[in-house]
C-alpha cells in the first residue's frame, strides 16, 4: 500500500516553499477576488476582469490546501496547472494592439519565475521518501552520435552551397574577391 507525504515529509527546504507558496496563493487569490477589474486595466486586458476572479478563487483555494492538507502533492501541482492558465492568459494579452503590453510581459516574467518554483516544489515533493530524485551524470557523452573522435575535420571539405553564397557585389564584405 502506498503512503502519502505527510506535511511532515522528509524534505523540509519543500515543506517550507510548499508554505510560503501556500500563503502566497492565499494573498494573490484575494487580491485576484477582491480588485479583477483594477488588474484587469494595469494589464491592458479590460475584457478579463472574470476570468481574473475565477483565477482567484483557484489561487486560494490551492493556499488552503498546501496549507492545511496532509498530502500537499496535489495542490502544489494543482499551482503548476494554474500557472500554465495564467501564461496563456497573459500571453493573449501580449499582442500589438494591447497599450499596456509592457506591463503584461513583467507579469508574464514574474508568473514564469514563481512557476520555476512550483515545478521545483512539486518535484521535491513528489520524489519518493527517504530518496532524492535521481541524478542523471551525462559527463561521459559527447553529444555526437558516433563520437567525438569520428567528427573531428568532416567539416573540412564543406563547400558552401550556391544559394547560400552571398551575391557577387557583397563577397568583399566576407573576405572574398574586390569588386571590379
């Protein structure tokens, strides 16, 4: 029978990121709830004032549950899925005819950057007790399919082919004849 993560679980450095992020989730879903249509303008997005309220009802609801529930796997993950709303979300609002893209791209750096920390937590989370997740040692490869060895000078008789060269007036530029 498999046992679920406790909020005791053995890697306390995600305990405590599961806790700030739940009490962050708390505070971004009220201010979500308590002024969308505020936001909604800062971002250029007026039409979004809902789905901005909806998305505040789902950020508090993943803090209460990394906060009070015994298995926080679910809600730390529960935050990444909302992560990917919110960028799409975002992401709509950044085209050309949006005033205040600016302002959306600093909110989109700022949803990527506390996303990286969910996904950190969740995998930290989500690892086995009692076992780290494993750590994966590519030293030994090179990145060439048949070896370094066997890549070293093929490149040596490439000749550039005709519809890449550049045209006859600009072969000056790149080390080629003068023009004439």
């Amino acid at each position: 029978m498999r046992t679920f993560l406790s909020r005791h679980h053995a890697d306390p450095t995600a305990n405590t990121i599961a806790q700030a992020l739940g009490w962050f989730s708390i505070g971004l879903g009220a201010l979500e709830i308590l002024a969308p249509r505020k936001m909604a303008r800062t971002f250029g997005m007026p039409r979004s004032r809902g789905v901005l309220a909806g998305y505040g009802v789902r950020e508090i609801a993943s803090g209460v549950g990394l906060l009070w529930a015994k298995d926080r796997r679910p809600w730390i993950w529960s935050r990444v899925g909302g992560d990917a709303l919110d960028v799409a979300t975002l992401a709509a609002g950044m085209g050309p005819s949006n005033p205040r893209r600016g302002t959306t791209g600093l909110a989109m750096a700022m949803v990527l950057g506390v996303a990286a920390l969910d996904i950190f937590c969740a995998a930290r989370l989500s690892a086995a007790p009692g076992r780290a997740a494993p750590v994966r040692d590519y030293s030994a490869r090179s990145g060439w399919p048949r070896g370094a060895a066997a890549a070293r000078g093929s490149a040596r008789d490439f000749a550039t082919p005709r519809d890449m060269r550049a045209p006859p007036g600009l072969r000056h530029l790149n080390g080629g004849e003068q023009p004439g």
